[in-house]
C-alpha cells in the first residue's frame, strides 16, 4: 500500500480492494465444491474475475501513486455504484412482483411436470423440501398430485393428506427474506462504495499535487 495522502483514505480503498478478494475466494470456493449448473458457474466465474480485476487495480492503483491512475479507479468506482443502485431499483421490482413471478414460475413447473425430468425433479423438491402443494392448494393439479405433495404416502391411491399451504405463499415469505437480506447488502455495499470514490479522488488530487510539487511528498506521508 501507498504511503502518500491521508491514511483514512488509503485505509477505505485497501478496505474495498480486500472485499473484492474475499468475493474471489467465495466465488472460487464455489465453483470448485458447490456448483452442479454449468451456465451457472460460468456467472459466477465472470463475477469471479470481475472481483479480481477491480481488487488488483484497486491495490496497483494505491501502490502505483498516480494521480492519473487513481482518477481511472474512483471513476471505475462510480460504475460500480451506479450498478448498485441498478441492482436495488431491480431488487425492489422483484420483492413487488414476487407473487406473480412465482405463480408463473410455479405454473410452467407444473404443466410440463409430466413432460419434462427437470422440471418434475424441481417440483418434486420444492413440494417435498419445503411441505407445500401446488400453486395455492392441491386443487391446482387438474389430475391427481404427486406424490411429493403428501404427509403421508404410506396408502398412496386410497388416502393422501396434503400439504395445506401453497407453494407460493411459502416461497414468498422465503423470497421476501432472502430479498430484503439482499437488499442491505446492496446498501452497505453502496455505502462503501461512495466513500471509496471520495477518498479515491481525494487521493488523486493529493497525488497530483506531489507529481507537481515533489516536495510535498514528505509531508504528505506522515499525514
């Protein structure tokens, strides 16, 4: 890390640069051990390598001592909260419209439940793992549910008691949670972010001022 301009700036960035570092390792951590979905682990690998670009040019731009350098980084730093508050206005369409978007979801799982592996696996585990029935209730299946949706299959054809709950109503309240722990994160993490951008471009300036007045640099570096 740098030694020019004020430590709590220097601080911040290095801060930051070491979040990203952690999303690397998670996101390594992942891809090795957790992912089954391909399509999914090459999103994760992506955020992967985005995390490990902005940790690395974060600590060269420290490092480096460049005003010019340092500008590209707060400017990199503004992006990425505008993509914060992107994703937050999206996070809070999807928490509005969390109920319609399940009951379609929910809808297409079920009409190709019979046709379909994948989505009769899917349903099967959400109904199974969470003890809910269909969209609303078991009068959702127009034949008769699955077994998935019962407490007791010990006599499948002559008595079943079903789940009473909806799967949407039980996956809304999950969703609501998941969303909302989302969302803090979101707002922490755009927090940061727009304090980083302050101390990034406070440290331009003080860069700046070094490369124009190198005998500033002394004082600098005990601030």
């Amino acid at each position: 890390m740098g030694k020019l301009g004020p430590r709590k700036y220097r601080y911040i960035l290095t801060a930051l640069s070491w979040l990203y570092m952690l999303n690397v390792i998670l996101g390594v951590f992942y891809i090795v051990w957790e992912i089954d979905s391909e399509d999914f682990a090459y999103t994760v690998l992506t955020f992967t390598l985005v995390s490990f670009f902005i940790t690395c040019f974060g600590l060269f731009a420290l490092k480096n001592e460049s005003g010019t350098i340092m500008k590209v980084y707060a400017k990199l730093l503004i992006f990425l909260v505008i993509l914060l508050v992107i994703g937050m206005i999206v996070l809070i369409f999807v928490m509005f419209k969390r109920q319609t978007i399940l009951k379609e979801l929910l809808t297409e799982l079920m009409n190709s439940y019979y046709t379909s592996d994948e989505s009769h696996k899917l349903m099967d585990s959400i109904q199974k793992q969470l003890e809910c029935c269909g969209r609303k209730s078991d009068d959702d299946w127009v034949e008769l549910p699955p077994a998935s949706c019962c407490k007791d299959c010990t006599n499948p054809y002559y008595s079943r008691i079903y789940h009473e709950k909806g799967c949407v109503e039980v996956l809304s309240t999950i969703g609501a949670f998941v969303l909302l722990g989302v969302g803090l994160l979101i707002i922490l993490h755009t927090v940061l972010h727009v304090f980083a951008v302050k101390a990034a471009n406070e440290l331009a300036n003080k860069y700046e001022e070094v490369q124009s007045q190198p005998s500033l640099r002394t004082e600098l570096v005990k601030i």
